[in-house]
C-alpha cells in the first residue's frame, strides 16, 4: 500500500509539477554552480579578505602600539619636564639667596664706606673748626692786643709804639688772663 501511495504521489507530481520543488536538472545545474562560486571565492576571495583583515588587525594593533608607545614617551617627556621645573625652582631659589646675600654684602659695604665717608667729613669739620678756632683766637689775640695796648698808653702815658715792646706786654697780659681762667675752671 504504501508503494502503491508513493508511485501515485510520484504520478501526481510528474502530472501536476509542485511549484516548491525545483526540477532535477535545475538542481544538479545549481548544485555544480554553487559549488564552482565557492571554490572560487574559497580560492581566491576568501584569501584576500583574510589578508585584508590581517592587514587591518595589524595596522590597528600597531596604532594601539604606537599609541602606547607614544603615551610613554609622553609620560617620560612629562617626568623630564617635572624635573627639569623643579631643577629650575631649585635654581631660583639657590639664585634668590645669592642675591638676597649680595645684597646684604652691598648693603654693608655701603655702610661702612657711608660710615667711613661720615667719619672722614666729621675729621675734615672738625679740622675745619679747629683751624677756624685758631684763626679766630689768633685774630682775637691781635685784636685784645692792640686794645691793650691802646688802652695801656692811655693808662701809663706813655707811647708803646715800639713792637716789640708792644708785644711782650700784650703777651704777658694774655698768659696772665689765660692763667687766671685757668685756676678758676
């Protein structure tokens, strides 16, 4: 019964063609088709898209690399660079305390030649002062003098126009005024 099912089923389908199933021959065309496109792409594209896909792999892992690699050097230029400013902060500093010490130095050799100039003006006035003292006493000198003397001739009645004379009296009048400021200091 079952044979005798099948054989009309396979009747039926030779009468009325299933329009799902495709023809024998069709089948056997394709099959060999399809199997020609994939040896062809196995042999040929296949390879160069495997080779394409390496290509990429590698180019994108050696840009990961490169990246790496350049952050590294990035990270050793920064370190570089964080030495090389506190190096320098160092020097600033090392240069600030040369300075702030010079500047004292100058400061204190300025000083002592203020101070030294000041003692100097101060020995010149007092020098100064003396000489003028001395001439002021001299003149002075000269001056109670000729007042003695005029004042002596008055007195005594007689000339004293004689210089000589007239200087040992003034003289001896001055070391007697003198001597007597003396003894009362």
């Amino acid at each position: 019964m079952l044979a005798e099912h099948a054989a009309g089923f396979v009747a039926a389908a030779e009468k009325n063609p299933n329009p799902l199933l495709p023809d024998a021959a069709e089948m056997i065309f394709g099959t060999i088709a399809f199997l020609i496109v994939l040896f062809v792409l196995g042999k040929m594209l296949i390879p160069r898209i495997q080779q394409t896909l390496a290509e990429r792999t590698d180019a994108i892992e050696g840009g990961i690399k490169r990246a790496e690699e350049a952050q590294d050097e990035a990270q050793r230029v920064l370190e570089q660079y964080k030495e090389q400013l506190a190096e320098a902060r160092h020097e600033a500093a090392r240069l600030r305390e040369e300075a702030r010490e010079q500047g004292a130095q100058i400061i204190a050799e300025m000083r002592e030649q203020a101070q030294t100039e000041a003692q100097r003006v101060i020995d010149q006035a007092h020098a100064q002062i003396e000489a003028d003292r001395q001439q002021a006493f001299t003149r002075l000198r000269t001056e109670i003098g000729e007042l003695a003397v005029d004042l002596a001739s008055r007195i005594v009645g007689e000339s004293l126009e004689d210089e000589a004379r007239r200087r040992g009296t003034v003289d001896r009048f001055l070391d007697q005024l003198e001597d007597r400021a003396r003894a009362e200091a």
